[in-house]
C-alpha cells in the first residue's frame, strides 16, 4: 500500500526536451486527487511521484503523462418535465390573495374545451388564457407527473437530473458520449452546455497499484496441515487433564 503521494506538474519544452516545474508540488491522498482547471490548463504534462512504504521495494515510483490523460468534461444532462392535467382537482383558496381572483382561475379552468388532451401542459395552459405567474401557482395541484405525457416546452425535471464525467480520452468526445451512453436509452435527453465544466482527477491505484502476490498452493496446503497436528496435540493434552 502507498503511504503519500506527491504530484508535480510539469512543462515539456519541445525543442530542448527540457523539464522545468511550473509549481510546488501538490500533496494528495492516495485514492484520488482533483485538481482546479486553472492549475493544470497551462501545462503540457503531468509528473506522478509517490513515496513508498519502508518495507518492500521494486515500486515504480514515477511516471509522466500528458495532461490529457486525466482531464474530464463534468456535463448536467437534463430530461424534459412530463405533465398530466388534472383540471377537476382542488386548489386551495389562500393560493390568492384575493376571492375574485380566484373565482376568475376557477371559471379559466373549467373553459377548457374538453377536446383539450390532459396530458399537454403547453395545450392546457394555452387554452386556459392564464398568465405564467398564475399558472405557476395553480400546477402544483391539478397536475401530476407521468413519463407517457408530453414534454413541457423548456422545463426540465429535476428529478431525472443527472451528471456525468466524461474523459478527455473518450472517442469522439461529448457528442459520441451522449450518442452511445445516453441517447441510446434516453432519447429525450439533452446536454445543458451553460452547466459544463472541465476538472481533472488522478486516480493513483490505477497507475501504481501492484497486487499482493499470491501464495503458493503446496505452501497453503502445508500450513494448513502444521495446524491440524498442532491442534490435534492441544485437544490430546487436553482430553488427558480432563480424564
């Protein structure tokens, strides 16, 4: 197991093959280490060194990549907000200052034509004639949620909000990811670029992780046998106190 880590970012000057550090040295934890976008995006390549316990040895202890190698696009994807009507639904009547306010939201909703289809928030609020900010007020009670109702204009659900981090490395980039990874099972889905952030992460184990090695079968084997006679010896001293 590693004990410490130290991260050193590097500038590789291409003509002199020169290193020269650009920063002190960073100290991580051995699992992961995140860094702030500004503090890598000015150099070429990453310098891992890692410190290693006392006892044992033979641990590659350095390593150099481009910077590439753990940088990631962190990207808010978004599904549309489903809505279902329910116009015959009560609401509350401190949701308005006012009675004749009230009144009017009640007499707006029961207009609708019949022929309005329930599960099109767009539909219903339209043909309700409502300003936004009273509609607002009055959805929480006469809609539901319901995945087979058509997607209200602009609004995403919360809910279904997901994010993900996607590789400097992956083929193709954002749009092939969203195309395999997302698309594919969600064919609503959309990206909300204004939410998209570029971060970097270096996950130590995954470069410098040796394995325990494995004991040998036959030395397992005859272990396993010494404490069967040694316990065989202690249930024997045992047995001859008792008789």
């Amino acid at each position: 197991m590693l004990e410490k880590a130290e991260l050193t970012l590097i500038s590789m000057l291409s003509k002199t093959k020169k290193v020269i550090t650009t920063h002190p040295p960073v100290l991580c934890s051995v699992a992961s280490c995140k860094l702030f976008y500004s503090t890598v995006e000015r150099v070429g390549t990453l310098s891992l060194l890692f410190v290693p316990p006392a006892k044992g040895g033979g641990m590659e202890i350095s390593m150099i990549f481009d910077k590439d190698e753990f940088a990631y696009w962190s990207v808010t994807v978004e599904r549309p907000l489903r809505l279902r009507v329910y116009p015959d639904r009560n609401i509350p009547v401190g949701t308005f200052k006012k009675t004749e306010e009230f009144e009017m939201v009640k007499r707006a909703i029961a207009s609708v034509s019949t022929d309005t289809p329930m599960d099109d928030w767009n539909a219903f609020a339209k043909a309700t004639k409502l300003k936004a900010g009273v509609l607002k007020k009055i959805r929480p009670f006469i809609t539901e949620k319901d995945s087979t109702a058509k997607a209200v204009e602009g609004e995403p659900d919360v809910d279904l909000r997901d994010s993900e981090n996607i590789p400097f490395t992956y083929e193709g980039g954002i749009d092939a990811f969203m195309k395999n990874e997302v698309l594919t099972y969600a064919n609503d889905a959309w990206l909300d670029e204004k939410k998209t952030q570029v971060g970097y992460e270096i996950s130590f184990a995954k470069y410098f992780y040796r394995p325990t090695e494995l004991r040998e079968l036959d030395d397992i084997i005859a272990e396993l046998d010494q404490l069967e006679k040694r316990a065989d010896g202690m249930i024997g001293r045992i047995m001859e106190g008792v008789l």
